[in-house]
C-alpha cells in the first residue's frame, strides 16, 4: 500500500500545496486533477521519490520511500519528459528501458508492445522523425512491458487520439484487475470502472 500522509510542496517562497493526504490499495487508482500551476506534476515526482517534499511523508509498505528498496522496484513513473533517445528507434528506446529496470524484453515482446500501441512499421524508425503523439505511444508502450505494481503517469492522455485514450485506459484497466495501483494526472478523464478509480482534487 501507498500511503501520503500531509504532504506539502514549495516553489521557491511560494507554497504550491499542503496537507495533502491519499492512500493507494491493489486494484485501485486515485485521479488527480486540478487548474494548471496547483502543482500536480510536483506531486507526482515527490510521491515518485524524485524531487523533496517540504513536508510530509510517502510510505511504501510501511516504509518511508527513501529507503525502501522494494518501493523503487515497485514504481514506474512517466512524465511530461518522455524519457526516449531521438536517435534510437522505438523498439531499442523499449528495450534499453526494460534492460535499465532490470527485466530484459526480447525484440519480439517490445515489437509487440508497439505494434499494440498503434505504432506497427515505426518500430524500427528513429525515435526523432516520429510525431508527438507517435512518442507518446512510444513511451507509453513500457506500461505494456512493466511489471511494476504502483504506475505514477503524469497526463499519459495528451497528444493522443480518442481510440488511443480509450486503449490507454484499457491497459490501465487491466493492470488494475490484476491488482496493480496507479497514480494519474490527466485533464481527459479516466474510462475507468468506478470501483477502480477515485478522484483526487488538489488546491493551491
């Protein structure tokens, strides 16, 4: 279980937000939202155990984040920042990731990925003649390979098509099902089963 108890972030003298508070079960998502500056993308990297909280706590299984070895093996998190090598193509981008975390995936497996993701005659292609939205499902295409339990995804819906969403969502579902936890920022709402999802609303 994830658990934010009181979490606060500031920018400078500014205070973004405080007194944030969540809990994260299996098979549950929570759906941040939120007008653009309030800090949602803030939130997620501290919850990620990528940049400080300036109070707070974020506990993994009981454990403070910062040295829970287990929670770093159990998150994956994708940002704004997609993360991917211009000159590598999709495919290697897919594997080189994959290989960083430490679960190596066969071509096939990451062609599959991307195939799934709508990106069937680019695998090979470098990831800099792409669109954005066809990065996007580049990135996008480790949630297929990932075998983390808790997602942390920063609007993983922009720059996407409808039928795209909806197959985002699909995938977020499923992971769901079997269990998993997801932490989400997006302004395009979730297609999410009720019972999966709640809404978090942070203010300034």
């Amino acid at each position: 279980m994830l658990c934010v108890s009181d979490l606060s972030c500031s920018l400078g003298d500014r205070r973004l937000f405080s007194g944030v508070s969540l809990t994260l079960s299996p098979g549950h998502c929570v759906h941040i939202e939120g007008d653009n500056g309030v800090g949602k993308t803030s939130l997620l990297r501290i919850v990620s155990g990528l940049s400080p909280a300036a109070g707070g706590r974020v506990d993994w299984a009981g454990e403070p984040i910062q040295v829970s070895e287990a929670f770093r093996a159990a998150r994956m998190y994708l940002g704004h920042a997609l993360a991917l090598k211009e000159d590598l193509s999709a495919l290697e981008n897919l594997q080189f990731d994959a290989a960083i975390a430490g679960r190596p995936l066969s071509a096939h497996d990451a062609s599959a990925a991307l195939v799934q993701l709508g990106l069937r005659g680019r695998e090979h292609l470098p990831v800099r003649v792409l669109s954005q939205g066809q990065k996007r499902r580049a990135a996008l295409a480790r949630l297929l390979a990932s075998r983390a339990a808790l997602w942390i995804l920063d609007e993983p819906l922009v720059a996407l098509d409808l039928q795209a969403q909806a197959q985002v969502c699909q995938i977020l579902q499923t992971h769901l099902d079997a269990g998993g936890m997801a932490l989400v920022t997006s302004h395009q709402p979730l297609q999410l089963s009720g019972a999966h999802c709640s809404k978090y609303r942070l203010l300034a």
